[in-house]
C-alpha cells in the first residue's frame, strides 16, 4: 500500500522538452506534490508517433466527434498516422495498471476536453477533446482523468485523487482471489465515502452486494467497480458531507457528553455554514473515533481518503 501508485502524464508536463517547439510545459504541482506519492507512465502523442521535435504545430479540424488531426500552416492530415499509434499504445497501457491520467490541457493530442476545433473555414469551437486522450478514455472509462489546468479547481482536485486511491485500494483488494466477502468487507469500509458522493449510488451499491452470492463472481466484481468509480465521480458537496458527518455523529450518543455533543454540532454546523473546511469536522471526529476506539468507523476510509500532507480538505 505504501508503494507509489502509478498514473500516466503528457510528457510536457513533466518537463521533457517534447513540445512542437522543443519546450516543455512543466507542472510543479504535478511533479513535486503528486510526485511524492505518484510514480508516472509519460506519454508524449506527437512524439511517440513519429512527428518529430521540433515540429509544425497541429490542431483539430472538422466534426468535434471525430476530428482530423491538420498541420496548422501547410494543411497536412496528420489524422491516419495519429491513429495507427493510438490504438495500440492505448491497449498497450492496460499492462501498466494506471490507477488515474493526468492530460495536458487544449492539447489537440492530449486535451481532455473543451479543446479546440476549427470548421473547414478556420472557425474555432471549444467542444473536442485531443485524439489520444479521447481514445484513452473511451477505452478506460473508470480510470480517473483530469488535466493540468483543472487540477488548480481545489474541487476538482481533491475528487481526483480522492479517486485514484480508491482505485487504487480496489485494484489491492482485486489482486486478491476473489470472492464475494472481500467485496462485503471493501464496501463496509467505503460505506461513508460512497454516501458522501451519492446516496443513490449508496442504495444501489448497497443493494448489488445484498445479493452478491446469487450473482456470478466476476460480474459481481464488474459491477461493483463501474457503480463505486461512477458514484465517486460525483461531486461531493457540503451538504453531502454534512449528512455524511451526521450519520457519523450518532455513533456516538452514548459516549459523548451533552458539552461534547454540542460542541461537535457546533463544528459540523460551521463547516455547513462555510466558515471551516471540511478538514475541521473529520479531525474532531477522528478524535473520537480513536478516544472511543469506534469500531466500524474507524476502518471508514471516508475518514482518511488521502494522506493529509496534501491538504485537500484545507479549503473553506
Ligand atoms: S501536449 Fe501531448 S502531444 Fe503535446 S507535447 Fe505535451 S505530451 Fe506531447
């Protein structure tokens, strides 16, 4: 587990000078704050497949679904040659395991989306995504993706990570033989942070796994991943979390005093009103569930989704 999870990256956003004009468009966040607990898989599209560095610029010309790819000054279709890279080094990838990809933002290569598309007469429109990319994740649906530019939305940021280590934690559980008691056991721990994303998916999820003896082991398992990576895909809100603190809170009547019980009110509330970050609450409510030794919630993943030292619950 404490091994560096793996996910792939545009090569320019690591620094390699693989840009057209021999740049690099590195990422410092990437490289020295993920990197700490990432290791990368680069991917560079236009190099890999043979255009050269330095080379004439490219962009996306045609329909938004299924662009070609031209050379901006000498009109060149660069669409076949794109494509016979693609599809192999996309399948290519499965051997890797990456448990997420991070894409270079407007690329018409890597762009994940609102990248640009030109009609025949030269108008731009924002609704492509780059050619690798769009294949990436046509073939990878539950892969968590995101691009350079977003990852500055705390919001945006904290959901992807947050999904790359349940992923990651997933594919660990999935190593192991599978059988329908170590879903049982996954989903008891990730119980509070599926509820935190979505309580229909809670329901469903709840539900697939209440039947899971009847169902074919390794559709279970299918099943299982596509609703819990689509469920943590899904925006967690304040209001989601207040729920989710809550439900946590009444583990707790017995034990607490009515001061401490009001107390945690008055926290979860503040965090409700956006005076505190979310951090705020799970630190008082990691407190009890270690002072009270609480059995279920201390293995609630919901409480410790990422490693602290990134500070993605630090935003108010
Ligand atoms: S955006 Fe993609 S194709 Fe362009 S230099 Fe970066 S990795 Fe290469």
């Amino acid at each position: 587990m404490n091994e560096k999870i793996k996910i792939g990256v545009s090569s320019c956003l690591l620094g390699n000078e693989v840009r057209y004009n021999g740049g690099h468009s590195h990422d410092r966040y990437v490289t020295g704050t993920l990197g700490q607990y990432f290791t990368f898989v680069a991917v560079c599209p236009e190099v890999e497949a043979g255009f050269g560095i330095p080379r004439e610029a490219m962009r996306l010309v045609g329909d938004p679904e299924a662009p070609r790819l031209m050379t901006t000054k000498t009109k060149k279709d660069c669409t076949a040659k794109m494509m016979s890279w693609v599809k192999p080094r996309v399948k290519e990838l499965e051997k890797e395991g990456l448990c997420g990809f991070i894409f270079k933002k407007g690329s018409p290569s890597s762009g994940m989306e609102r990248v640009r598309v030109y009609t025949d007469k030269g108008m731009p429109s924002n609704r492509g995504s780059g050619m690798f990319a769009r294949a990436f994740m046509n073939h990878f649906p539950l892969i968590p993706t995101e691009e350079d530019g977003r990852l500055n939305d705390s919001a945006l940021r904290e959901n992807f990570i947050e999904r790359i280590f349940a992923l990651r934690r997933w594919r660990l559980m999935t190593a192991e033989r599978k059988n329908p008691g170590n879903i049982v056991a996954f989903h008891t721990a990730h119980k509070l942070q599926i509820m935190s994303h979505s309580i229909k998916h809670y329901r469903d999820i709840g539900r697939l796994v209440a039947q899971g003896k009847k169902l074919d082991i390794q559709s279970l398992y299918e099943q299982y991943e596509t609703l819990f990576m689509q469920a943590l895909s899904l925006k967690g809100t304040v209001k989601k979390n207040v729920n989710v603190l809550q439900h946590m809170a009444g583990y707790f009547k017995k034990q607490l005093s009515k001061d401490e019980k009001q107390e945690l009110q008055e926290v979860i509330e503040q965090y409700h009103q956006f005076y505190t970050p979310l951090i705020v609450p799970v630190t008082l409510m990691n407190h009890y569930v270690r002072k009270y030794d609480q059995e279920y919630l201390k293995k609630q993943h919901y409480l410790n989704p990422h490693p602290i030292e990134l500070k993605l619950r630090n935003r108010a």
